[in-house]
C-alpha cells in the first residue's frame, strides 16, 4: 500500500522536476499555483496521479489542488478506496 | 495501400474537409488535416494529411531537399486531438463555431521525415479529458511505419479578440 508520504514525495518530485525547483525545498502547504503550477500543469500533475497509482480522478478533483498536503491526503484516500474495492 | 488496411473507412465515423473546417479554426496554410476516417467519441481518432510539394513550407524547409518540419507533423496530431476533443464533448452535432484550443505542452519523438507524396496517417488517443483541456497519445504513419510518436496537450482558452 502506498503511504501518503510516498504520495507527497511523488508530487514534490514532480513539482520540483516541472518548476525547476529543489524538492526538498518545497513546503507541503505552499499554495501549488505560489509554486508556479498553472491549469496546465495541473491536469499534466493529475495524470501523473492517475498513471503511477491506479486511480481515476475527475474535475471534481481539481479543487483538491491547493498544495501538497490537501492533494496528497486525497490521493492516498484514493488510493486506499481502490485497495479495498471501493468506488472512486 | 498499406494504409488503407491500417485504417479502413468507416461509414458514419469520418469527416470530409469541410466538416473539419467546421471544427477547426485553423486555415491556410495551417490547417494540416485533409479528412478524419475513423472515430470513437471520447476514445481515438484516426485521421489524414497528404503531402504535396506544393505546401508552402516546402519553399524554405528546405530549398534543396523538401521535408515537412517536424512541428508541422505535431501541429497535424495536434490538431487531429482538437477535432476528437470537440466531437466528444458536442454529442452529435458538429459545434456551430470553432474552439479556439491551444497546444500546452508536447513530448514528441521522431524517428524519420515526412517528404512531398507521403500520407501522413494520424492516430491519436485520448489520456485524459477534463473541462479545461485535453491529453492525448499520438502516432504519426506513413506506409505503416511510426514516422513520429509522443504526447500532447491542449488546453481550451478564451478567445483573446474577446479580452
């Protein structure tokens, strides 16, 4: 099962790859867009999620991507839903 | 006629020039898509481009040696995901006015030019569909060869005559 600090470090990861930044100096509760991070990049962010954890995610979703916190709290909750069969 | 076997017109799913005309706002000589002649909504598109030495590219990429710019084969896949993008979010109905959609973001790899004479055959699939844009996996053929493969995304805009 994936952790939720798996999942935060992922999108650190990936934020940091994309905006040229240190990932460990990214702060989880900086707000995504303060790190740069626009509508494009978000849904390129969104898919990332989707392909290394199995999830589906939607629109709906997007509201989750504030900062890394939220997001990641979120896609482990997913995560975690689909583990145990549930509907995500 | 290798391509023909690859992708057999489908009665119902294609689109003629001008239908994509409808859909795209592209024109001369940008519009890089002949005709559509396969489709699912919401799933693939397989469409065409034939290139003749007459595209006005051709007189600068290169005076010696005409090969279509790469750029032009990833605006053709581009554009190819732009019509699917709009067919599945319109139903049945052709849009009454063309979206305005731009490219986000490419991840392309080419592995060999598209000369004057070549059918380009362009099969994009949709990854993701969202209400601000659009992620598609893409392949460029001739003759049953990748010519050019990767990803693209496009994001919906506003107009910005409108802003």
């Amino acid at each position: 099962m994936v952790s939720e600090v798996e999942v935060k470090n992922l999108l650190k990861n990936e934020i940091a790859n994309k905006m040229d930044l240190l990932a460990d100096n990214i702060d989880e509760n900086a707000h995504l867009a303060d790190l740069g991070i626009d509508s494009l990049q978000a849904l390129q962010l969104l898919v990332v999620l989707e392909r290394s954890f199995g999830i589906a995610l939607n629109d709906d979703d997007l509201q989750y991507f504030r900062d890394i916190k939220t997001l990641g709290h979120m896609v482990a909750s997913r995560i975690q839903e689909a583990a145990a069969g549930g509907v995500h | 006629m290798a391509d023909a076997v690859e992708a057999p017109i489908r009665p119902g799913r294609t689109l003629c020039f001008e239908d994509l005309r409808q859909i795209l706002a592209h024109r001369f000589p940008l519009l890089m898509l002949d005709k559509v002649v396969d489709f699912e909504r919401g799933k693939y598109i397989v469409g065409r481009k034939c290139v003749t030495a007459n595209e006005i590219h051709f007189l600068g990429h290169f005076p010696s040696v005409a090969i279509m710019p790469g750029v032009l084969i990833v605006e053709a896949l581009a554009q190819s995901l732009h019509v699917l993008d709009a067919l599945s979010r319109e139903g049945d109905a052709l849009p009454n006015e063309p979206l305005l959609k731009f490219l986000g973001s490419v991840t392309m790899n080419f592995m060999r030019p598209a000369v004057p004479g070549d059918q380009l055959l362009l099969e994009v699939d949709i990854v993701k569909q969202m209400r601000r844009g659009v992620v598609g996996k893409a392949v460029a053929r001739v003759d049953g060869t990748d010519i050019a493969r990767g990803e693209l995304t496009l994001m919906l805009k506003e107009d910005p005559r409108n802003e």
